[in-house]
C-alpha cells in the first residue's frame, strides 16, 4: 500500500513537473512572439526611416540642382548685362564725340 501511495505522489509530482513546463514553454513561446513582433516593427521604422532619408536626399539634389539652373541663368544675365553697359558707354562716347565736333 505504501508502494501505491509513493507511486501516486510520483505521479502526481511528474504531472506537476510536466505541467510547470508546459506552462514555462507557453510563456517563453508568448515571449518570443512579443521579442519577434517588437523586431519586426523596429525593422519596419528603421526601412522607413531610410526610405525617408533617400527621399530627403533626393530632394536635396534636385534642389541643388535648380539653384546651379538659377546660378548659371543669372550668371548669363549678369555677361550680357555687362556687354549692354560696354555698347551703351561706347555709343555714349561716340555721341560725345560727335556732339563736341570730333
């Protein structure tokens, strides 16, 4: 009798022990789903945020591109307003010279 008794305390204990596991896989497995979940939105912001540099640097191109556009355009407008002052002060002189009988 104390033979079946040990036994069922055994048995008892095993399902115990066989249940305490049971229940510490099913929390490691939780946790291990939550560390996945929590990975794959810190991936997630991380291509985000690399999609929104590339696109940061994009712009910044074309803008940069546009101001040498505009640079080179005023620079243009600057020469050909230079030779306009050339010709109206060589045609001044001519004048003056005319005018004062040279």
């Amino acid at each position: 009798e104390e033979e079946v008794n040990r036994a069922g305390r055994e048995s008892a204990d095993a399902k115990a022990e066989v249940e305490a596991l049971r229940q510490e896989a099913q929390e490691r497995a939780h946790l291990a789903g939550n560390a996945e979940r929590a990975l794959e939105e810190l991936q997630e912001r991380q291509r985000r945020q690399k999609e929104e540099e590339e696109r940061m640097g994009s712009e910044l191109q074309s803008r940069e591109s546009e101001l040498r556009i505009l640079h080179q355009k005023q620079e243009t407008e600057i020469l050909a307003l230079k030779e306009q002052l050339v010709a109206l002060a060589s045609a001044a002189a001519s004048e003056s010279k005319r005018n004062s009988g040279g």
